[in-house]
C-alpha cells in the first residue's frame, strides 16, 4: 500500500484572522471554515487549491506546539508540517517502524478536517515533520 498523493500543507499562524484574508481574498483559494482541534491545542483553517488543501495552524494555547514553532521562528510563523493520504494511518506507521522511522505518534489519533493522523519524526524524514492522514 503506498500513499495516495499528498493531502494539505500545514501553515502556522500567529492569527487566522490576519492570515484568511490573503488566501481566501487575495490568492483566491476556497475556503472550507474553522474548527478547533482541543487535544493538539489548534485552531484551523482550510483551504482548497487542486486537489491539495492549506491548513492554517493558530495556537489557542502558549504550550501548543504550533505555538512553539511560532517563536521559534520569530513569531512569523511558516510551513509546518507536509501531510500525505493513505487508507490506513495504522498499517503505515508499522511499515515504517520495520524500516527504521522514529515516530512521533505510536497510533493514529484524531485531528483536524474528520481525520485520523499520524506524524512522523523529522530526525527521520530529513528534517522534514510529516503527517499520515485518513478519512475517519
């Protein structure tokens, strides 16, 4: 099984306000809402362009990771993360657990946009983080 194309590119934002405006009025892209994403400590914005959505990634709490990579980069924000599609986030991650990947997530958890995902650790994707998502 391989991965079937790759799904959103996860933005952070210092805020969604000031950033939906530019992808949704300026670049045009289709604007699919807002949800919050409690356990990951996110509030998110999706866009559509192809077949490929944007994930806009603000921080609803100081401990966020997203928060954290914000100030990292020196409160601009930036690409996040790259998140490809499977059928099976589950059967993926062992696969690459037998090639050697260090995961971040041990099992595929819920996220944002009714997925189940999975991120693996960019010491292991070429200081890439990427994420492994299906539709619930």
């Amino acid at each position: 099984m391989s991965l079937k194309r790759i799904d959103h590119i996860g933005i952070a934002v210092p805020s969604l306000a000031e950033a939906i405006p530019f992808y949704r009025d300026v670049l045009g892209m289709e604007y699919h809402g807002e949800e919050v994403v409690a356990d990951q400590k996110v509030k998110t914005a999706f866009f559509e362009i192809g077949e490929v959505h944007i994930e806009l990634l603000e921080p609803t709490s100081p401990e966020s990771p997203i928060a954290k990579f914000i100030e990292k980069n020196g409160g601009r924000g930036g690409i996040h993360h790259i998140a490809y599609a499977t059928d099976d986030v589950a059967a993926k991650l062992e696969e690459y657990t037998a090639k050697g990947v260090a995961l971040i997530d041990k099992a595929p958890r819920p996220g944002a946009n009714n997925k189940l995902i999975a991120f693996l650790h960019p010491k292991s994707t070429g200081s890439v983080l990427t994420e492994l998502c299906q539709p619930k």
